[in-house]
C-alpha cells in the first residue's frame, strides 16, 4: 500500500473520529432550562453549581434569611465529610476549595467511664473524615453558587407548589398575596419536612412514613485553648459512650469543639428531668466529670439552645413526571449517627448529573433512572445510621465489641480482598450503600459464630480462628 493510500486512509479515520466525538458530546449537551431550587443549603447550593455548568438558569428560593447575614443557631451537628461527599466536590473541580475549611479525623477518642482515654483508627494509613462546621460550608456553598450564576430569592417562603406545570407560589404568609413564578423544572431541596414533597404527597400512589427516635440532640461547645489551640486531641472524633446517650465533640478551624449531647427526651436521665442549672451541672458532674470544666458556659448553652429531634424520613416517588424531583433530606431524611446524611444528598446530585450526562434532554429517563438508583441506597444509609447510633452509644464501651473488631481488623489486614468493614464500605468507598448493608449483615452473622469459639479471648488471633472465618466465606 503506497504512503498516498495510507494518508487517505488515515484522513478518513481521523475524520470519523472527530464525528463520532462530536456526536457523542452533542448528546450529553442539554437544552437550557429556567429552574427553581427550593432550599439554599447544602444540598441545594451544589445542585445549583452543577445545573449551572450544564447551562441552566437556576434560581434558589428559601424561607429563611440568607445565612451569611445571621448568627448561628445553635442546633447544628458538624458535619463528617467522607469519600462520597469528597467525589461529588471533586466532579466540579471543588474539592480543594472545601478541604481548606475542613479538619481531617483519622480516629475516635474514647471516653470511657474509669479509663484512660484510648483511640479507635477509623480504617487503614491515611483514611479520615473530615469535620466540617455545617455554617461555615453552607455561606461556603452559596458564595460558589452565586459565582456560578445561581440568583438567590431570601426571606421567600414558598406556600405551595402547582406540580404538572411547574409553578410556585411565595408570599409573607399562608393568608397574604402570593406571587406567582413559572419555572420549566422544579427540584426541592428542602429538607426533612420539604413543602415540595409534602404537596407530592397529596398525590395518589405516594409512599411516606417518618420515625422519630425518642433522643433528642442539645448543642454545647468546648472553646480554643488561650492560645487558639485546641483542648483536646484535634484530629479525633471525641465520644463519650453512656450507653443509652451520649456526648460526642467535632474539631473547628478555630480551636474549639462543636459538642452534641444525645439524650433521650423522656427517662430517669433524660431532656424532661434535667430543668435547673443545678440539675444541669450534677448531670454533667456524674456523667461527664472529665470534660464538664471545659464546655464553656456549660448551664447557659444547655438552656439557651433548643433541643432538636431526629426523624427517618421515607418516601417514593421522588418525581414527579420531567417536572419536578426531590433531593436529600427531602427524599430521605436519617439520622445522623453515621455522619452520613450530607455525604448521601451530595451523592444523590453526582448520580443525578451521571444520568444527566448519560440522556442528556431526556428527563423522563433521567429522573426515572436518578430515583430507582438512588432509593435502595437511601433506604440502606437509614438503617445502618439508626444502627450505628447503637454503637457508638454503647457498645463502643464493649469489651466484647472491642475484640470482635480487633478480630474484624486483623482479618482484614491478613485478606483485605475477603474482608472490608462495614463502616469502611460506607464511608471511604464509593459502593453503593445497599451493597454495605448486605455485605455488612453476612459478616455479622460470621463474627457471632466466631465469638462463640472457646477461649477466644486467649485465642483471637489464632491461626485457627482465621481459618474458621476462611471457611464461612
């Protein structure tokens, strides 16, 4: 074949590979739509990045004043950034941006009654989560949006929501005179009690439930040292385990500690029997003796703060025809004892924008695809967060627990292709949830055989011990 055969040739290869690459661009690129986000959190806020990089026009509506204007609450749990939160970030180049604000735990510090405190590493060399302030992030995420284009509508309340032709209607209050916005797609991003979703389910076929759990959450704080260090271990998520509650501490930039005390609503030791300073500090004194000193204003924070509850949050389905789609916590409230809530939302909006540029102007394939992926995973996150609480409350305190994962993480380190920890499957792996819990079940059931054996507290790191857990898998 002569060189003018061959150049031919390869003109005509080069040619088609142009095409086919412009063919399949062409098809991920969507028309541009005029969209309304409800809800100016976190979720919300990156939902309107990434719409935005596909060329939509996205406008943020949210009840509450904008949140770089206004104090605090005191009523917000740090937030635990994992693999899953990190990848989504990472999809809009904004992972180094956020990391920048975050501290990375490598570690939980135990804080056992009559022990010294010791460590539990969280998976192998170099795994973390990272303590973020939820605040902090959210005026973080909103100043991102709003370069990315997003308009933001504070202080603007929506009352209701017409669904078949995307339209919301806003006003001062549920009687005044409300304004009308036409949009082409709606997402509710709106949180557990979403007026979005609670309009979808006055429609026939919708599935919804919601569990509260009988431990409410108190906010408290531990400050910096004089200097602005930190007081306790800054790379450590701190856990005082008491068995049916708990007080758990999250590292700030700042040197303090966000502190959380779950505590049942009702009980001998409970919110309810807890409502005088003095009962307030003999409380701490007798549960807590090792840290009470340090929670600065430790009486004021306890009755100046609200004490929130928790809710599991259920429901399906998540859109309504190519109009209207929910998205996080409006989909799937849980609770927050896996850290796992704001790292499953952020989840929802990488699958979401997978199928985005998979059908590219197809939304009926788009949502169709979004919601039957992302509903087993939800439902999955739920139950091992209500589990988890379970753990950390009291069976972190386990000699039992202790050795079985001891057991668990010698295993892993001998076959790490037969074994990963349930915990690290969901928080430093992106597998899909549902496959954690499963996998996480099987395992479960392997260990309660293993930790009948005779004398496993002599034998635990046997060769034969290792090799009956072989033998089940």
């Amino acid at each position: 074949m002569d060189d003018s055969v061959k150049g031919c040739i390869r003109v005509k290869f080069l040619i088609l590979v142009v095409q086919q690459n412009f063919t399949s661009s062409h098809l991920m690129v969507q028309t541009p739509k005029n969209i309304a986000i409800i809800g100016s959190g976190l979720v919300g806020s990156l939902l309107a990045i990434y719409l935005r990089k596909q060329g939509h026009s996205i406008t943020v509506f949210d009840r509450r004043p904008d949140i770089r204007t206004v104090e605090f609450s005191g009523r917000s749990i740090n937030l635990a950034m994992s693999n899953r939160g990190w990848r989504s970030l990472r999809k809009v180049g904004l992972e180094e941006t956020i990391k920048e604000i975050a501290i990375p735990m490598d570690k939980r510090a135990m804080h056992v009654v009559d022990k010294p405190m010791y460590f539990q590493s969280y998976g192998k060399e170099g795994e973390a989560i990272w303590s973020i302030s939820r605040g902090i992030l959210n005026r973080k995420m909103i100043d991102l949006a709003e370069q990315a284009g997003t308009v933001f509508q504070f202080n603007e309340k929506v009352w209701d929501v017409n669904l078949p032709e995307a339209k919301i209607y806003t006003g001062e209050s549920e009687k005044s005179e409300w304004k009308e916005y036409e949009f082409d797609m709606i997402f509710g991003c709106d949180g557990a009690f979403s007026r979005v979703r609670h309009k979808m389910q006055r429609r026939s076929r919708f599935d919804y439930s919601q569990d509260f759990i009988d431990v409410g959450y108190k906010e408290l704080t531990i400050p910096p040292n004089a200097d602005g260090t930190h007081k306790l271990d800054k790379n450590s998520f701190h856990i005082w385990p008491r068995g049916n509650f708990m007080l758990i501490a999250l590292p700030n930039l700042d040197g303090s500690f966000t502190c959380t005390l779950f505590l049942p609503f009702e009980g001998e030791v409970s919110f309810d029997n807890i409502t005088t300073e003095k009962e307030a500090k003999q409380f701490f004194k007798t549960y807590f003796p090792n840290v009470r000193k340090e929670i600065e204003d430790l009486t004021g924070d306890f009755f100046r703060n609200p004490t929130s509850a928790m809710v599991t949050m259920k429901c399906y389905p998540w859109t309504y025809w190519n109009k209207v789609a929910l998205v996080g916590d409006s989909a799937h409230a849980i609770v927050p004892f896996y850290g796992q809530g704001m790292n499953a939302g952020f989840e929802d909006i990488f699958v979401l924008n997978e199928q985005i540029e998979k059908f590219g102007d197809d939304w009926d394939a788009i949502f169709e695809h979004y919601q039957k992926l992302r509903k087993p995973n939800a439902d999955a996150i739920a139950e091992l967060s209500y589990r988890n609480f379970v753990e950390m409350s009291s069976k972190t305190a386990d000699p039992k627990f202790l050795l079985q994962k001891k057991i668990e993480k010698r295993f892993t380190e001998r076959h790490p292709e037969k074994w990963i920890p349930v915990y690290s499957r969901v928080t430093f792996s992106d597998r899909p949830y549902s496959e954690a819990l499963e996998i996480g079940d099987r395992q479960e059931a392997i260990m309660k055989n293993i930790m009948q054996t005779p004398n496993i507290e002599e034998n635990w790191d046997s060769l034969e011990v290792e090799e009956q857990i072989l033998s089940y898998l």
